[in-house]
C-alpha cells in the first residue's frame, strides 16, 4: 500500500507528459502542412514585401562590338558598357554608358581616332505595370547623350512597350514603339519572342532572344537610301543567346553571342553605309556580370 501511494505522483506526472506530447505532436504536424493556396498567398506577400524596398542592378557588358539596332558603333575594338539601374514599385531609373577601347569613326569629324574613348551616355526613365497575369505595358524616356566628334546633335525618345508570357509554353512576346522627338524625327518599331530553360548543371539557365523591327524615318539625311527616299520599311533583325551562372546570391556572369542582320530591301544598304565596320550582318560576343540588391 505504501509503495502504490510512493508511484502515485510520478504516474501522474507520466500521464501528464504522454497527453501533452499526443496533444501537441498532431498540432505541429498540422502546422507543417501547407496548401498550394496557402502557399501561393506565402509567395505574394512575400513579393509584395520585397516591393516595399528599392532595388539596385549593377552590370557590365564586355563585348567585341557595339551594334545598336543593327548598326555597328564599333569596329576592331572591345567595349565597355555599364549600367546602373534602380527600381521602385514599378519606376525605374537607368544610366548606360560605352567605352570604346580604341574608337575608329571614319564618320566623324576628326576620322579614325583610334584612342580609348567614352563616346555615348544614356539616361532612361521609365515606369512598368502589369496590367493582369502575365501582360504588362511599360513607358518612357531615354536621353541619349553623344560624343560630338560622332553626332553634333543628342538624341532624345519617348517609347511605350507591352509584353505577355504564354502560360504553359513560358515564351514571351512583346511589341515597342520608339518615337524620336528631337533632332532625327522617327519611329522605330520592334517585335520580340524570348523564352528562358534551366539548365541540369551549375544551376544556370540559358536565355533565347529574338527580334525583328522596322524604321519609319522622317529624315532622309539620317537614313540616306539608295533613291534618297525616305527610309520606310523592315530594318533588322536578332539573334541572341546567353547562359546565366550564379556566382553568388546576388552576382551573375553570363557569357553571350549575338547576331545582327538586315532585312532586306534598303534596309542592307542603310545598314552596310552606316555602319563603321562598312557591314550588315555583325556577330558579336562577350560577358556580361551582373549584381542584384
């Protein structure tokens, strides 16, 4: 009789051990347990939260040439390129810059200079919004500040985008209108497809780029043709391929290659008298790193 009223106290307290651990074991399990909903609404807010905040992207390209919507602004040389861009809620702002490690311009006023120069600086200003799941339209500004021995004038565009990525498929498609407002009156027109895989090493992932466009010039001395008409018509077309390597959480190196071709009609020879290398179909490669805060 002793010995049972001895146990007593610890067979309570073992009792009361073993109901709060059936009690308590079932509730974290079902702590753990998240429904795709749950989880979809997880991922919102947390998106929602990292929207809160400025995003920075520092990058630079190293590329073998500098083509710009088919024209080469380059020709033996390496460039330069970076880029600064800040984001917010939608609004961001982007200085771009080239450096030309020895600039050979047989257009410009004093021809073929071959010495390192820093001949372009452009200023975007734009403001992004999707409008529904997957379809987001996109306008701005880009002021773009040239070297006066290769233009005696700036250029200054105002230009509107809309893109939408097909479900299932994962391809984006897109159109932008660019309308220059200062001193070379014109539309430039672009359509794109760009469809991005994941790659089954390193963790990379390699992104598809392709895009045709078309030039509606109002100035003839811009864009000289054959019968000195007016440049109206299909202009160029790209290629482009590049491979993303994460080096760190917020650093990535991708190697690319690119190429640039006319689209027939006057669009070969506009290009080939424009461009400094005398060409219309340029392949071009290089790096690009990039840093993502």
């Amino acid at each position: 009789m002793a010995r049972t009223i001895a146990n007593t106290p610890r067979a309570l307290l073992l009792g009361l051990i073993l109901g709060l651990t059936m009690t308590l074991f079932p509730l974290a399990a079902q702590a753990e347990e998240v429904t795709p909903e749950e989880a979809a609404k997880i991922k919102e807010a947390e998106a929602a939260k990292a929207e809160e905040r400025p995003s920075f992207n520092l990058s630079m390209d190293v590329l073998s040439q500098y083509v710009f919507r088919g024209i080469a602004f380059s020709r033996d040389s390496a460039v330069f390129q970076p880029s600064v861009t800040v984001s917010y809620k939608g609004f961001a702002a982007n200085i771009w810059g080239n450096f030309d490690t020895n600039e050979k311009n047989p257009f410009g006023i004093v021809a073929n200079r071959n010495n390192p120069k820093w001949n372009e600086t452009d200023f975007t200003v734009s403001y992004s919004r999707e409008l529904f799941k997957d379809f987001s339209v996109t306008g701005g500004m880009i002021y773009y500040a040239l070297d006066g021995n290769n233009s005696t004038d700036d250029s200054f565009e105002i230009f509107g985008a809309v893109g939408y990525k097909i479900p299932k498929i994962d391809v984006g498609v897109g159109f932008a209108a660019f309308r220059e407002v200062s001193h070379f009156p014109g539309w430039y027109l672009e359509w794109y497809l760009t469809r991005s895989f994941n790659l089954p090493f390193a963790g990379a992932s390699l992104d598809l780029y392709a895009s045709w466009s078309a030039e509606l010039s109002d100035d003839t001395a811009v864009f000289p043709t054959p019968d000195g008409g007016k440049y109206r018509g299909l202009h160029a077309g790209q290629l482009r391929a590049a491979v993303n390597f994460p080096v760190t959480k917020h650093i990535t190196v991708s190697p690319k290659i690119i190429y640039w071709y006319a689209l027939g009609g006057d669009s070969t020879f506009v290009i080939r008298n424009l461009s400094w290398d005398n060409n219309h179909n340029h392949v071009l490669g290089g790096v690009t790193v990039a840093a993502s805060f």
